[in-house]
C-alpha cells in the first residue's frame, strides 16, 4: 500500500487518501508513528467520509470558489486561527482573500450606504457577489466585441485597397467601396472610445 503523509499549515499531518486497515495493523501503525511523533499530538479519528477536498484527492482542489457563507465568517472573524478552525482552509488563503476582499467589500458597502455589521451580512454580501459577477460578465463581452471590432478593421483595410483596384469590374462599385470606407471609419471611432 502507498500513500504520502501530507502536513498542514498548522503542523497537522494527514493521508493523500483512505487508509483501510486491520485492527491488528492499525495498532502497528500507531506504534509506528508514536515512534516518530509525541504521542501528546497523535489524535486518531475515525472518519465516515473521506474529505478529498482538502488534501487533493484526484480533482484540482484550488482555488477552491469562496461562499457567501464564507465571507461572511471572514467578516465577523477577527482571530485568524478562529476563521481556520471554521473555514477548514489555510491561514494563508483566509489571510490572502481577507486582504483582497474586505476592502473592496466594505469600499461598496460605504458607496451604496450599507452597513454590513448591522444589517442582514449575507444578503448584502450576495448583492455584493452578484454585482461583482455582473461586472466580470460585462468586461468579458467588452473585451469579445473588442476583439471582434478589430478583426473587422483589420478585414477591412485589407481588403479595401483590392477592392480599389477592382473597381469596375463585376460588383465592384465606387459606391461599395465608400461604403466599406465609412464603415472602417466607424470603426476606428468606437476603438478609440
């Protein structure tokens, strides 16, 4: 049997996955590492589920997406270790997100005149979440039609100049090519706002 002893940020050690194990040599293995450890520290616990987001399991753990719930604990938790204990997430992450998080929260909050600490703190940590989502939406379109603007000026001025030396031939008209010209030019307008 394989498996790798993994040790959290607070020292605790654990499995990369279920170990299944006579009694006979579970009682070895204590043994074995009471051997390495001080046996002050060795809490064995016997679990009915076995936690894979915590410690990899075979999926990507992280980042693992932040909860409302879970901001909102981060709000009203001012003791670092207190916010381990009822996240189940590393001092670091909590660290991490409550410097990148609370101050743009609270920055909203001061902005559409909302109180967090004596209002409903979900709820208004949800709107903040939506608007937030919202927000990371609209930028995405921004960007799509951006890119799609380009690619038309760039179709555009190429091919505007064939264009010009057919002119006359076929479909190609004088009138066509204006057009395609005032387009381009529109174009170029809204790149610029």
């Amino acid at each position: 049997m394989n498996f790798k002893l993994l040790i959290g940020d607070k020292g605790n050690v654990d499995f990369n996955r279920p170990v299944d194990m006579t009694k006979e040599e579970k009682d070895r293995f204590i043994q074995l590492i009471e051997s390495f450890f001080d046996r002050d520290v060795i809490k064995v616990k016997n679990v009915e589920e076995f936690r894979d987001w915590r410690v990899g399991g075979d999926r990507v753990q992280y980042p693992r997406v932040w909860t409302g719930e879970e901001y909102e604990v981060l709000l009203k938790t001012h003791l670092l270790e207190v916010a381990i204990d009822k996240l189940g997430r590393s001092g670091m992450a909590i660290l991490v997100q409550d410097g990148i998080w609370r101050p743009r929260f609270l920055s909203w909050c001061n902005k559409n005149g909302k109180n967090p600490f004596e209002e409903d703190t979900l709820k208004i940590i949800k709107e903040f979440m939506k608007e937030q989502e919202d927000l990371k939406k609209l930028k995405k379109q921004k960007i799509k039609q951006k890119r799609e603007l380009l690619e038309k000026k760039e179709s555009l001025e190429e091919r505007i100049p064939k264009l010009e030396r057919l002119e006359g031939v076929g479909d190609v008209t004088k009138e066509g090519i204006l057009k395609l010209k005032q387009e381009l030019e529109e174009i170029k307008k809204l790149l610029k706002d």
